[in-house]
C-alpha cells in the first residue's frame, strides 16, 4: 500500500517536472527569435509593396497574359492548400488509427495545417485584380462552378482546422495560464480568455473528448474535399494536361506526400530550436520516413498513370504539351521535379541510414521544392497550349517568366506561412502537453502492473 | 526662405478661367447655327422598306427645307448604335432623302426597333437627335432550353440536383461545426 502511494506521488513528481519542460518553450522569446520575426517581417513588408504596385498598375505589373492567366500566384496557392492537407494526416489519420509515437508531432502539424491555409486564402485574393469585388463571389456567385465550390470548401476547412488547433489545446492553454508567472499581462489575459474556464473537471474532458473525435473524423472528408476540388479547377477546364480523370487522387496524393515532407523539415527545425530532443527523437524521423515513402511511391504510382497515356498516343495539342515537358522549354524543370523532387528521395528513404534526422530532412527539402516547381509544371505549361489559339499574338502571351512583384508576394506568403508557425510555436506548448501525460502515465502504469 | 510661405493668388489661372467664360459668350453670340425640325415617314412596300426623312429649318415662324444635308439613321443595338443606309444620305432641294432599311434586324420580342435620326457637325444647322420607334425587326423570342436548369446555365437555373447537394453538404458540415461550438460554451460554463 506504501508501496503504491509512493509510486503515484513518483509518477505526479515526474508529471510536475514534464510540464515544466514542456511548458519552457513558451516563455519569453530569445533574441534569435526576435531577429527571426523580423527578417520574416522585412519580407512581408516588401511583398506588401509588391502588391501595393500590383493594386496602383494593376495585374499589368505581372507577366500574366491572355495565354497564362493563372501564375506562380495559382501554383503557390495549390502548393499551400496541399501543405494544409498534413493537418488530417497527422492528427486525424493517425491519431484515429491510434498511432501513438505521432501524438508529439500532432500541435506541429495542425499548426502548419493553420497556417498554409490562410496564406492559401490570402494568396487567392492577390490573384484578382478587383479584390474590392471579392465579395461578390460569394453573394453572385454561381452554384455550378468549381470555384464557388473551392471558395466554400476553403472557409469551411480553415474553419475546422483552427477548432481542430483549438480545442486539444484548452487543457495546455490552462497549464499556461495556471503555471506560466513571469509572463507580460497580455499574455496572461489571452491564456485566461483562450483557456474557456477550463478546470480538468470530468464533464469538460468528456465534452473535449467528443468533440475532438467528431473533428478527427470530420476534417478528413473535408480535407480530401479541398484538394479534389481544388483539382476540378483545372479538370473542369479544357487545356491539355488537366483533362484527366486521374487529377483528384493525383492531387490528394501528392498533397499528402508534401504534408509529410513538410512535417519531416519542420520536427528537425522545431526539435532543433526548443531543444525537444526527448519528445522527438530519431525513431520519429525515421517512422515519419516511411510514411513520406509510402506516400511518394503511391504519388509516383499516379505521376506515371498521368504522363503515361498521353505521352503513349502523343495526340495534337496534348501531344505539344507532353513534348514541352519531357523535351520542351520546361524538360529541365520536370526532370528536376520527377528525379531529384520524387524518385531519388524515395531510393534514399528506402534505406535505414536515409532517415536519419539530418539527411531526411535535406531529402525533405528536395521533396518540398519538387512539389512547389511541380505545381508550377501543371499549371503553367497548359495554358500557354490553348485550344483556341489567338491570331497574330503578342509575343508576352507566349512565354511566362514572373516578375519581380510576383517573386515578392509569392516569397513574402512563404513568409507569412513561416511568421503564423513561428508565433504559434511560441505561443502554445509544441508537445500537446495533457495527451503526452497521459500517455507516458499509461506505458508506466502498466509498466508497474506487469 | 521667407517668400516660401507667401501665399500668392494664382493669377494664370484666374486669367485663363476669364478667357474661357469670354470664349464661350463669344461662340454663342456669333454661332450661325440654327435649329433644325426633322420629319420622317415609314414606307413599307411589300419589296422594301424605307424611311422618308425630311429636315427643316426653322427661320423665324417659317420652315424651310434644307437642301445638301447629310442625315444619319440609327438603330439602337445592346452596346452601340447600328448605322443604316448609304455613307451619305444627302436630302433633295425639298429637304427630303429616302433611306433603304434592312428587314432582317432583329427587334424585341414583338419585333420593335428603335431608331435613332441625326443631324451631326451641319454647317448651318445644330445638331439634331429624333428618336423614333418601329414594327420592323425580326421578333427575338427567348430560346425555352437556354431557360433549363443546367451546368452552363445562370445562377438562378443551377439544376435542383446541385443545390439540394451542395446545400445540404454545407449544412451537414457546418451544423456541426455549430454544435462544437455550443459545446466549447458549455465547457465554458462547466
């Protein structure tokens, strides 16, 4: 009986000093930090004169035309809806499978889910050349078209993202709030808002617990949803490369496969900055690894079911378009995003030595600009192969190489993406604090009963 | 340094506005110009059509035909007018000139037009606008299958499938969201 009470009061000694560990990244920022926000914040400010220029001069000041309509500013915007897809993966997917090595990396990955999101929302609205019209999409907007539908889907996911970021964070923002002294007053005032009274009584955890499945459950259709309609905006268009049946899981995959290299780059650099070694280790890397290669491969599987076909029959227009990219203007781009981007990270994570930390993270990297150069080869070769070729074209029609004003915006969204995750890890605890308490409590439990 | 902050009224200016009022007296005081009245006639012979204009010009109580002046006729279209007739239709020394009109123009859905007849840049006459309306055009009756409910169709004529779909998915979706709304009050007020 002794025997037993001392164990307990051992076990709540050790939850005392995990909370305190983890609770550490949350305090007053170092001065690296500070230097970080504003280099992200120089970034920001000199996209935002890009963007003043484009809305003073109009879309003229882009190297958009009749022919490419949709730029960089459409590519990023898929890139970064795919990257919002990791938010499912990780907390939902696995955590539903109860995968239990992937509750620390679930705060991480909803955060990024977050934040690609509302640059994705933000980025789309850069595009039009009337944003004061924006509204108008929705109040006139036409039921039948794929971008009304994306425009829902995109509310309704950014939505259910931040309440899926919310709602496993009450228990930690009430650690915060109860814990965290020597904090500045308005950050006391946000935990104690954000924490919604949250006291660990057993009816809050029920109605948390409930609410979380339903969410886990939820965001997975939705976030298949985005991605594949996502996809409709190009297969509903008529231009070689995007009339496909195969778009929607091409996208879905390759959206999944991004999600888990991102996930992989942000764990070395978050372990690596909060000094997280003991939450993530190299066995996390490693398993992470052989998801990002299940996932490239069934990407691979798809790249293949969509160039193949075409590439095999080489008909008119779409044959044009097949030549320009496997021999064209844009070969060294596609060998670039197909070789180093897909099929080298996959041999390279295939064997044990290439998930380690530092080594998956560089694949990682390739990986990630694979995906973002990819998103660039599906939508701007097809559009400049209309089927309805214009007469005595200007010559700009024919060739897209972006402006400056969009190599800063498209940079300074990045930016934004990497400031939103940045105040959001300093903010609240990385490592789900209460879940990982939890957990190590159960392995010890039984550890004591066996 | 000091001069910097005199405020000095801007005499250019004041001196051009001035020239501008005299100009504009002057152009009214010394214009030649005088108004015009235009009458006209729809002919419709089984052959052909024609519109009878005849300009006059008013001297006094008297009208007096104008001769060797140029009449446009228009027809009014969606976005711009539609010049009808020969590049110049000059009238006769009665003041009269006959412009041929086609009949394949398509009107409203009873087939009216509107025309427009107009006398520009004259050198004795100011210019001059009538606007008239006739039973010439080609009744445009409003194709019932563009009216169907359809993908390619208006805002109001998305097929009933699709709204009940895209409705219900949303309400499904965000009532839920709704409800773990409310929850997160009452865990508020546990």
């Amino acid at each position: 009986m002794i025997n037993d009470s001392k164990i307990k009061q051992d076990i709540k000694s050790d939850d005392d000093k995990m909370i305190d560990k983890l609770l550490s990244t949350v305090k007053s920022p170092k001065a690296i930090f500070k230097i970080w926000i504003i280099v992200l914040l120089i970034i920001i400010g000199f996209g935002c004169f890009a963007y003043y220029r484009q809305l003073r001069f109009g879309l003229i000041v882009t190297s958009m035309r009749d022919y490419t309509s949709w730029g960089i500013y459409i590519s990023n915007f898929v890139f970064f809806v795919a990257v919002s897809l990791i938010g499912s993966l990780v907390s939902s997917i696995l955590k539903l499978a109860k995968v239990k090595w992937s509750y620390p990396l679930t705060r991480i990955s909803e955060i990024i889910a977050v934040a690609a999101i509302i640059c994705a929302a933000i980025i789309i609205i850069v595009d039009m050349g009337r944003p004061d019209r924006f509204l108008n999409v929705i109040f006139y907007g036409r039921i039948q078209s794929p971008i009304i539908w994306d425009v829902l889907v995109i509310m309704t996911y950014l939505v259910i993202s931040l309440l899926l970021l919310y709602l496993p964070l009450l228990p930690d923002i009430a650690l915060c709030r109860d814990r965290l002294k020597h904090i500045s007053v308005w950050r006391k005032k946000m935990y104690k808002i954000l924490a919604l009274n949250w006291q660990n009584k057993p009816g809050q955890l029920r109605r948390l617990k409930k609410t979380s499945t339903i969410l886990e459950i939820m965001v997975i259709p939705v976030a298949f949803a985005i991605h594949t309609i996502t996809s409709w905006l190009f297969a509903t268009t008529w231009r070689p490369g995007w009339d496909s049946t195969n778009l929607g899981p091409y996208f879905v995959s390759g959206a999944f496969m991004l999600g888990a290299a991102v996930i992989i780059i942000a764990m070395f650099f978050v372990r690596r900055s909060f000094n997280l070694q003991d939450f993530i280790s190299n066995d996390h890397f490693d398993k992470m690894g052989k998801i990002l290669v299940m996932l490239s491969l069934v990407y691979l599987y798809f790249n293949i079911n969509e160039y193949l076909g075409p590439a095999f029959k080489m008909v008119g227009v779409e044959g044009e378009h097949i030549t320009e990219l496997f021999s064209g203007d844009y070969a060294t781009m596609y060998w670039l995003v197909q070789i180093p981007g897909l099929m080298l990270p996959i041999l390279i994570m295939l064997f044990k030595r290439g998930r380690q930390p530092f080594i998956i993270m560089i694949v990682s990297f390739f990986v990630l600009m694979g995906a973002w150069f990819k998103r660039f080869l599906i939508v701007i070769p097809s559009l400049q192969h209309p089927y309805l070729p214009i007469q005595d074209v200007d010559e700009s029609y024919l060739h897209y190489y972006p402006t400056w004003e969009e190599w800063a915006i498209t940079l300074a969204s990045f930016a934004g993406v990497l400031l939103i995750i940045s105040l959001l890890l300093k903010l609240f605890p990385i490592i789900p604090i209460q879940e990982y308490i939890n957990q190590d409590k159960t392995n010890k439990e039984q550890t004591v009963e066996s | 340094m000091k001069n910097l902050f005199l405020i000095q009224p801007k005499y250019n200016l004041v001196r051009k506005f001035l020239l501008l009022i005299l100009l504009s007296c002057n152009c009214m005081a010394f214009s030649q110009k005088k108004s015009a009245e235009i009458r006209y006639r729809f002919i419709d012979d089984e052959s052909d059509k024609r519109v009878a204009i005849q300009v006059f010009q008013i001297e006094g109580t008297e009208l007096k035909a104008v001769e060797e002046l140029d009449v446009l006729l228009y027809v009014e279209r969606l976005f711009t007018n539609l010049p009808v007739g020969n590049l110049f239709n000059t009238t006769d020394e009665t003041g009269l000139v006959e412009i041929n009109f086609p009949s394949d123009l398509p009107g409203d859905s009873i087939g009216n037009l509107n025309l427009i007849i107009r006398i520009e840049d004259a050198e004795s006459i100011r210019d001059t606008s009538v606007y008239a309306k006739v039973k010439w055009g080609v009744p445009i009756l409003h194709d019932k299958t563009e009216e169907k409910r359809s993908l390619w169709a208006t805002r109001a004529n998305a097929p009933i499938s699709l709204i009940i779909l895209v409705n219900s998915l949303l309400l499904v979706v965000w009532g839920i969201i709704l409800y773990i709304c409310y929850e997160m009050y009452l865990i508020r007020k546990e």
